[in-house]
C-alpha cells in the first residue's frame, strides 16, 4: 500500500477507525470486543516534553521508565500517530485497550507494548481509535499501517513501537534454499 496522505484522525475515520477518546474514557466508550487493530494519536504537533519516570504499572521486576534521550529518540517529528497496535486472539479491542490503559495507571496489567507514550507529558490529552476487523486480518492491517508511517516519516516506526513486527515472506520455490 502507498500512503496517499499524512495518517491523521481525518483519514484515519475515513478507513472505518472511530473512538477517538482519551484513554479515560474507555470504560464508557463502547469499545467492541471483537479483534482488529487501534493507534494512539497525539493532535498536537510541537515537540514533546517527557516526564522523567513512568507511571506506567512494572511488569515483572521491569520497570518501563527510560532516559529522555532514548525517548527524543524515538520521536518522529510532525507525526499524529504515535502507537499502532492489534487486539487479536482472545483479548479483542475491548479488553487489549483496557490493559493498556490500566498500565497506564500505574497497575499491571499485561500490557508492555507501546509504553513509551506514559512518559508523554500530555498522555491524558492523547486519543485511542480502533478498527474491528477479523482476527487473521489483525495483523496483516497492523503491519500495513506501520509500514505505511514508515514510509512517510523515512523509514521511522511510530514513537511508541519498539519493533517492527515484521511480514512473513510467503515460501515459493524461489526463496527456498
């Protein structure tokens, strides 16, 4: 897929994405429980300030604060999106967005990924959306937006994505070696 556009809440709606609601108010935002795929958008653009620790919940001994330098880092200039997740399996939209926001809070809650946005200054002012689609696309569509954002911001994975998930190249006669 080629980005036709910056992803911003405006596209992002018009691919069948809606919530947009800070992480506070998910208890009361209906969020589906089926499977799909969700971001994190910060609307305003200026630089960040961070906080110097987490008040994200530890998860097994770890503790999810890191330097103000590894977090300048990792932040993509100009971009809304700042965290691309699945909520495949079991979990579905509902609960995955509910662990996320827990650990958020300081509470553990299972939900290492994307941790870097509770040292955001302005992490109460962020916005959650998600998409419900069928488990077996969760991942396929995960990966084609990070591709997508990589591919507008010269090759950047979204502030709060610490990895690139990767495709799986199809085995053909021509990579079997």
């Amino acid at each position: 897929m080629s980005p036709t556009s910056e992803l911003t809440q405006k596209t992002l709606t018009e691919r069948g994405f809606c919530g947009f609601v800070p992480f506070r108010e998910l208890p009361d935002s209906n969020v589906p429980t089926e499977h799909g795929i969700y971001v994190v958008i910060r609307t305003d653009t200026s630089p960040p300030s961070f906080l110097p620790t987490s008040p994200a919940g530890h998860l097994k001994g770890r503790d999810p604060s890191v330097t103000a330098d590894k977090l300048s880092d990792a932040w993509v200039d100009g971009a809304t999106i700042v965290y691309i997740g699945k909520a495949a399996g079991q979990d579905g939209l509902n609960q995955r967005l509910a662990a996320y926001r827990r650990h958020g809070t300081g509470l553990l809650a299972g939900h290492w990924g994307g941790r870097y946005i509770w040292q955001l200054v302005d992490s109460d002012a962020l916005l959650v959306a998600w998409r419900p689609m069928p488990e077996e696309d969760a991942s396929e569509a995960e990966q084609d937006l990070i591709d997508e954002f990589k591919e507008l911001h010269g090759g950047a994975l979204p502030f709060a994505n610490l990895r690139n998930n990767g495709r799986k190249v199809p085995e053909t006669d021509a990579n079997v070696g």
